[in-house]
C-alpha cells in the first residue's frame, strides 16, 4: 500500500487541525508549565493555527502549501506555543520536495 498527499490534503489538514485546536484548547492549557504557568497554551496554538489556516491558498503543491503556512504562521505566531509551531513548520517546510503528489517515503525522509 502507498501513501500520498497532495496540496489539497495539506491545506484540509490545517483546516481539520484549526477545529480540533480550536475544541481542545481547554485541555492544552493545562499543559503549559514553562517558562510561565500562565494557561494560555492551547489559546495561542488555536489562535496561531486558526489565523494560519485563514490566509492559507486552497491550491498549490505540498511544498507550496506548506511555505505559504510557515510565512503565516511567522505572522500570526502567538505566545512560546505559537513560535514552537513555527519552528516545527519552518522545518518541516524545508524537507518536503516541490512535486505535486508527496510519498510516504517523502514524509519520512
């Protein structure tokens, strides 16, 4: 069995990942200890990835995809949370080749 993605699944994804954040807010909060135990967690990645998500292309190539949420999220970032998805997304966007369907192998490497 292969897997692939295409641009469309990676901007569904943000989309799906803007909900659950948004729902389960609540729950990341209790998660924050450092470098504040301020509880705001689960508020700023639901805000930093709603607000990504927002001005996300519906179109495009994984790759392209994922550039224009790393220019979004440097934008939007709110709070340590919010930089932390940047920098997981700054990376992630580098490793993904420019084709119009990625593999697994893809995603892996």
């Amino acid at each position: 069995m292969s897997f692939e993605v295409d641009g469309k699944q990676i901007y569904n994804s943000f989309m799906h990942a803007s909900e659950i954040l948004q729902r389960e807010k609540d729950k990341l909060n209790t998660l924050n200890l450092f470098p504040v135990a301020d509880r705001d967690t689960g508020v700023n990645m639901a805000l930093t990835i709603k607000k990504t998500a927002d001005h996300l292309p519906d179109t495009g190539t994984p790759a392209e995809i994922l550039e224009a949420a790393y220019l979004n999220l440097l934008e939007f970032s709110h709070g340590n949370s919010g930089t932390i998805l940047t920098l997981f997304f700054g990376g992630f966007r580098k490793a993904i080749p420019d084709k119009d369907i990625i593999s697994g192998r893809d995603l892996a490497e």
